[in-house]
C-alpha cells in the first residue's frame, strides 16, 4: 500500500515534470548572462537541454538515494573540456548554482497547500546534489589542467586555489607564472564570518590584473600570495595589496598574519600566517598586518603546552581577585605609567599603590621590575591564549 506521503509527492513530481519546459525558460533567463556560448547553440536548444537536465534530477529524486557515478561523469566531463580548451570554469559553476536556486523556487511556488512539506526534502537534497556536482566539476577542472601541461609549481598554486570549488581564482592560479618566493598574507574579513564567493572573486579581479597577487579562500579566512619578484620589498608589496583590498571594499577585520616563504613552502606558511593572525588578535594587536617578529613571544607558547601552564602558575594566586588581574593589564597597557593608570581604573594612586604591593604578597613577584614586569607580561598572554582556546 502506498503511504500518503508518497503519494503526495509523487503527485507533486508529477505536476513538476509537467512544467519543465516552464521552468526551464525561467531558468535559461536567469543563467544565460553567465553562459559564454559558442555560438553554435540557440536558446531553443539551451532550453532543451535544460527539459532534458530538469526531468533527469527529478528521475533521480524519485528514486532517491545518492548521485549515480554516470551523472557525475558526464558532469565531470563538461569540465575536462573546458580545462582543455583553456575557458573558464566559472561561468559554468554560476549558471549551475544560479539554475538550481531557481528551479527549486520554482518548485516551492507550484505547491500547493500542505505540499511545501514534501518540498523540504527535495530542496535538501538538491542542495547535496549541486555540492557533489560542483565537487566533481572542480576536481576534474583541475586534474584536466594537470595533464594539459601545469608544471610542478602552478599545480601547487592551483591545489591551494581549489578549497572545495573552481572559480577565476583557480583560473588565475592555472595561468599564473609562478616566483620564487611569496608574501602570504592571512586575514578575516570585516562582517564576514567565512569569506564568500562574491569577496574572493573581487580580491582576485583586483590583484591578479597587476600581478600583485592571487586570491583564495582557507577555512574562514582570506588568503592573498604576494609574488615577491625582483628587488620589490616584501612589505612594500603587502602594503600595496592591503591598499588594492580596501579600494574594491575589501578590508581585514584585525591585523592579517604575513609569512614570507619559498614557493615550495607555501602550504606550511599558510597555516603558519593563519597561526599570526590568531595570535595578534589574541594579543589586541593593531595595524594592517603582522608579522612573526612582532608575535614572537605568543608563538612561543602556543607552542609549548608545559611552558604556558607554567607562566599561568605564576598569576594563579590572584586569579580569584579580577581586580587585581585587571590593574597588572592596565598597568602594563599604560607602559608603567601610574598616573594613567589609576585614571583609567578611576582609582587613587594610593590605592594602586596598595593593589601593586598585594599582587607581589601574594605571588611573590614585584610587578614594576624588569624581571616581574616580563614574567607577569608572558603571563597575561599566556592566559588570554589559553582562554581563547588558540592552541596550534
């Protein structure tokens, strides 16, 4: 016996698949800016192919379960054509994202009341089905590029392009005449919690016409390779490309970590700029970007587990008392200075003055001498990694 809710939505299927051709031509309106056509096709024929690819994913949805490997393949060889013929792959990606949003509002507005439930599960998986899609188009977009000729180093280039799609980075990356030596500059952008598609395209449209640089996304982080060429200066480059950024809208929401590393070391420098950043930001660093050198310390212990339960040790006896803890940062924030100190706690100097002797009887460590005030520096750092949890 065939339960209600197969029968909904097989009738529900069944109403869509009357109207592919319909939609089919919402969608050909939708994508055709994106599509860079030969010219050997008509928008009759495009809208076909479209039927043909609409009725196949509801055939497929029917059935449910998985992506059978044949309709990935014929995907995957829409891109080895592309790679092969040197076009670009974004357009193809745009088109088939953009298409599936709008076939699916297209499903949505044919429902009828008490079907939209049915339509939940079949947007889920369309949104599955476009993640396989455009996982199996990018990965055979690259491995097609490999075997038309990309030498050791642009590979390279194009595996860190990658990162889950194929887009103009990945392009760029392909036809990029590699250095010997690149800046790394790591970075989260402002109001954004992972970098989308739109911010990368723009930093690479904006770096890669000068060759100031190429543009990727890793993890939720901006990534931008500065190729160092001839006597150009490192901090020079990495300037300009901040400045290049923030004139197409572009801008780092704390200081970006910078690494400058051989072009085989890149994969390593990444993840060690990435490593900077959180540690600046850790550490309430300013400026446009950072550099190791001026991290040195919270590198070393974010790195050594034992040495950084070691220096917490040493302010663990006021940990109890906030106010205490907040005059040694203050203190050390206002470079010793006591007057500026107890202003910006509104308190009297007197009364500083007795808060500094308590910390030294209860820790043992005289806060304004040379070897307290590095103890009790390496210490505060220590316990502001620790509970941000930045433990690489």
């Amino acid at each position: 016996m065939v339960s209600t809710l197969e029968m909904s939505r097989d009738d529900v299927l069944d109403r869509l698949v009357e109207r592919t051709e319909e939609i089919a031509k919402e969608i050909w309106l939708k994508i055709q800016v994106y599509v860079e056509s030969s010219g050997s096709l008509e928008s009759e024929e495009y809208v076909e192919i479209l039927c043909a690819v609409l009725g196949r994913g509801f055939e497929l949805y029917r059935g449910g379960g998985s992506l059978p490997a044949d309709v990935l393949a014929q995907c995957a060889a829409v891109a080895v054509q592309l790679a092969e013929r040197g076009e670009r792959i974004m357009p193809l990606l745009h088109a088939w994202e953009v298409g599936c949003s709008v076939a699916v509002a297209a499903c949505w507005v044919s429902a009828r009341p008490g079907e939209q439930g049915d339509l939940v599960s079949l947007t889920q998986w369309a949104s599955t089905t476009v993640k396989e899609i455009i996982a199996a188009i990018s990965l055979a977009y690259v491995h097609a590029q490999k075997q038309a000729g990309l030498d050791t180093s642009r590979r390279v280039l194009a595996d860190l392009m990658l990162n889950g799609s194929a887009t103009d980075e990945l392009a760029a990356a392909a036809h990029h005449a590699p250095a010997d030596q690149y800046a790394v500059v790591v970075g989260r952008v402002v109001d954004e919690a992972v970098p989308g598609v739109a911010t990368v395209a723009r930093a690479s449209a904006a770096l890669t016409g000068e060759d100031l640089g190429l543009s990727c996304q890793v993890g939720n982080h901006l990534c931008i390779l500065v190729p160092i060429r001839g006597h150009r200066s490192p901090v020079e480059l990495v300037g300009r490309v901040v400045e290049e950024l923030k004139r197409v809208g572009v801008s780092f929401a704390a200081p970006a970590g910078t690494v400058t590393a051989a072009r085989t070391e890149l994969s390593a420098a990444i993840q060690e700029a990435a490593r900077i950043e959180a540690l600046a930001n850790a550490a309430g660093l300013e400026g446009k970007t950072v550099e190791s050198n001026q991290v040195i310390s919270e590198l070393a212990i974010s790195r050594d587990g034992d040495y950084r339960r070691e220096l917490i040790s040493l302010i663990t006896p006021i940990a109890d008392a906030p106010e205490l803890l907040k005059t040694l940062r203050t203190l050390y924030v206002m470079d010793l200075d006591r007057t500026r100190t107890a202003r910006r706690l509104n308190v009297a100097r007197r009364t500083l003055t007795y808060r500094l002797e308590k910390i030294e009887q209860l820790t043992g460590i005289n806060p304004v001498r040379t070897r307290g005030i590095l103890a009790f520096v390496l210490a505060l750092a220590a316990q502001d990694l620790d509970q941000t949890f930045i433990m690489m």
